[in-house]
C-alpha cells in the first residue's frame, strides 16, 4: 500500500505525495507536441489535454469548494468544460465533442493545474483537524482518480495516433523486448470452496470492491501465463474469425458490422505481422502477450481452445496470494513482456463475470456515488492492472470494468476451465 492511501498518513506525507503524483501526469505529457493535445480519436478516448484538466476539476470541484471557504474557481466555465460524467453536480461539454475544445489553450490549462496544486497544498497544511479525516479520505480519491487517468492517458493515445497514416511514436526511444520463446502452458488448481471476496484491511479501495462477502468455487484451473501472440494467431489462422459457432450472438453481429479480423493494432505486411506500440509500429512478438482484446474476441478464442474465461472471484483468490509486482507502469517499457507466470501488470484480464454489485454494495451518498456504481450495467470485469497501471493504485480486489466490444485498452486473455 502506498503511504498516501494509508489512514495513518502525515499532513506532510499527503501533501508530498499530492505534488508527486500531480507530477507523474505532467512527466507523461513530456514528450507530446503541442498539436498532440488536442487529438480525439474517437467519444471513448480523450484528448491529453482534457486528461489534465478533468483530474484538475476534480480537485477543485470536490476538495477546494467544499473544503476551502470563498474559494474562487479558477475560471467559470471549467466546470462545465472539465466534468465528465457527474450529472448531480451539472451540465457539462459533451464526451464526443472534448477535442473540439481549442480553448482554453495548454498554457491555460498548466496555468490550472498550478492554481488549484498551490491550494490544495495549502489546504492540506492548513485544514482543522475536525476536518482532517474527511479531507485526507476524499483526497486519496483525487489521487486514485488521478493515477485511474494517468492509465487512461496511454491507452488513450495510443488510439489517437493509431489512426495517423504516420503511425507517429509516443516514445521512439521505447526498446523491443528481446526475443524469447513462450514457456509452455501450466496450469494452477484452484481451491473448491468458500471464500471471501471484496476490500479487505483498512486502506483504501473503491466503493465497488465491497462489500467482502463469501462466494463458493467449484473446482477449476487458471492457465500460470496469459495468451500469446503466436497462440492468437493460431486461432485466427484457423479461421477464428469465419467460424459463428465459437461467437457469442452479440460478438458475431459486431465483427461482421465492423469487419474485425485481427487484434486491435495488428497490421498485416504481406505474410508478416506488426503491432502498433506507443514505440511506433513494430513486428510481432508471437511471445508477448496478445493484447487489445475485447470480451467478444477473449470469449471466442476460450471456446476455441476448448476452455473458457475465468470468474473474477477465481482471479481474486489468486491475486490475494500472489505479491504485487510484475509489468506495471514502467517509463521504459509502456508494453507487455513475453513471460512465465505473469499475474499483476501487463494486461488487464478479461474474466466470465458481468459488473454488477456485490451483496451489501451501497454507493456513497451525493456525487461521489456516481464514481462507481452507475455504470453497473452491460459491463465485464477485468482484473490485474497492465503496463501503464501505477504500482500503488492496485491491490487484489480492484475491479475494472469495460463494455464487451471495448479494446483499446490495455487487455489481454488468461485462459481457465472446470476441473
């Protein structure tokens, strides 16, 4: 656990922490021109700049308004142009129409981002004790909120320059990962039985992960790596794509609408293969993890390899046993590593399991209950973080969630089966 999403944490440390993952987000936009920041590839992908200022109106709206008395905002129409999704608090800029926003300028929003760090690290020297505890509790969001848009910032923008006829790189100093071979499938008996599931100890988690309640497993086995390029295109190869029997209804009408053939970001050069990566596009490991699935195409090639998705409360227990480390965000790489035994970082696991409320779930009372507990329609569940997670913002009970057709983000297949 990180030190700031302790409910020991210092004024000191909070505020010391605050200015540094404040900064993480500024340090990812270093290597951007300034033309970069405007691009909106598609309504689920936003441009950088509204990136830094969206993170920025969530200090404001929910730490310095309520916390600060008289505060000025910062400009009167940023709350309306920097609210994403909150309808209790207002109106706010369409989410397809984001990279129309010209104005306010990047300078402009820089200039923001320094109003609101310079308050909020005095409101985190200078808060009465009373009001500490709550204070301390709704910043630690801010950050989990900041570092939730610091991952999205990647995936984001390796859509945005995906669809540049240039396939311009992010960072073409990025390096290959050296070739390896894939080690050969295993697999790990899971445990029949009761268990709990959910937020467990007293730091922070968010308010979908509870609560911890007991689920029963009947026995299975989780595959001890995740899918590979090579095994992908094994499926593909074999006709993956032609054969309806292997599709969920819903899967087989949106690839046939939208003529999906390959992953996200495979491009095909005659016999050969290339990925888009945030280094520019770049062969095809057959070793490295395939990723940018979506749910239709992991639930497909499951059938096709005669197994299936594993359920999110499989994934948990495992993850619980597991130490947090592995492909997590790391300037150097920003792409899946070819490995053995990988269970936290490089992709974002699709598991069998809708996203839905656990037994005893209630949402926060106000806006804030709007963060999480909405969106528990037409969703699955993804487990495990990926290559552009911040270490600190995982643990085993966070839940994502994204929409079956979604894949541009950083998501991959770990293969499962009953036992």
């Amino acid at each position: 656990m990180s030190d700031y999403q302790s409910p020991a944490v210092s004024r000191e440390r909070l505020r010391e922490d605050f200015l540094r993952i404040r900064h993480q987000s500024v340090a990812a936009c270093r290597p951007l021109a300034i033309d970069d920041y405007q691009l909106q590839s598609m309504p689920e992908a936003s441009p950088p700049k509204w990136h830094l200022g969206h993170v920025t109106w969530f200090f404001e709206t929910f730490l310095l308004q309520p916390f600060v008395r008289d505060y000025p905002a910062f400009h009167p129409q940023f709350h309306y142009l920097f609210n994403s999704y909150y309808n209790t608090v207002g109106p706010m800029q369409p989410r397809p129409e984001r990279g129309l926003l010209s104005r306010p300028t990047v300078e402009q929003v820089y200039q923001y981002r320094a109003h609101v760090d310079a308050a909020m690290a005095a409101l985190i020297e200078g808060c009465e004790e009373a009001q500490w505890p709550a204070l301390r509790a709704r910043v630690t969001l801010g950050l989990n909120h900041e570092q939730q848009h610091q991952e999205l910032f990647y995936m984001d923008l390796k859509h945005h320059f995906s669809l540049n006829p240039l396939r311009p790189a992010y960072r073409a100093d990025l390096p290959q990962p050296p070739a390896a071979e894939a080690a050969p499938l295993g697999w790990i008996d899971g445990a029949e039985g009761l268990i709990e599931i959910g937020r467990a100890g007293d730091g922070f988690a968010y308010d979908n992960e509870g609560a911890r309640h007991p689920t029963y497993l009947t026995p299975y086995r989780l595959a001890d790596r995740l899918t590979t390029n090579g095994e992908y295109l094994e499926f593909i190869q074999d006709g993956g794509y032609d054969q309806a029997d292997l599709w969920l209804a819903d899967g087989w009408a949106h690839i046939q609408r939208n003529g999906w053939r390959h992953p996200l970001y495979w491009i095909e050069q005659g016999e050969q293969w290339q990925e888009f990566t945030l280094g520019g596009p770049r062969p095809l490991d057959p070793a490295t993890p395939v990723s940018h699935i979506s749910y239709y195409e992991a639930d497909a090639f499951a059938r096709w390899a005669d197994k299936r998705l594993p359920r999110e409360a499989e994934l948990e227990r495992e993850l619980a046993r597991r130490p947090l480390e592995g492909n997590l965000h790391d300037p150097k790489a920003l792409h899946p590593r070819p490995g053995h035994g990988q269970w936290y970082g490089d992709l974002w696991e699709w598991t069998a399991s809708p996203y839905t409320a656990y037994p005893g779930f209630s949402p926060p009372a106000g806006a804030i209950g709007e963060y999480n507990g909405k969106f528990m329609c037409n969703q699955m569940v993804l487990r495990g973080g990926c290559c552009v997670t911040p270490q600190a913002h995982l643990r085993p009970s966070y839940r994502n969630f994204f929409y079956p057709r979604d894949r541009w983000m950083f998501s991959g297949i770990r293969l499962a089966e009953d036992v």
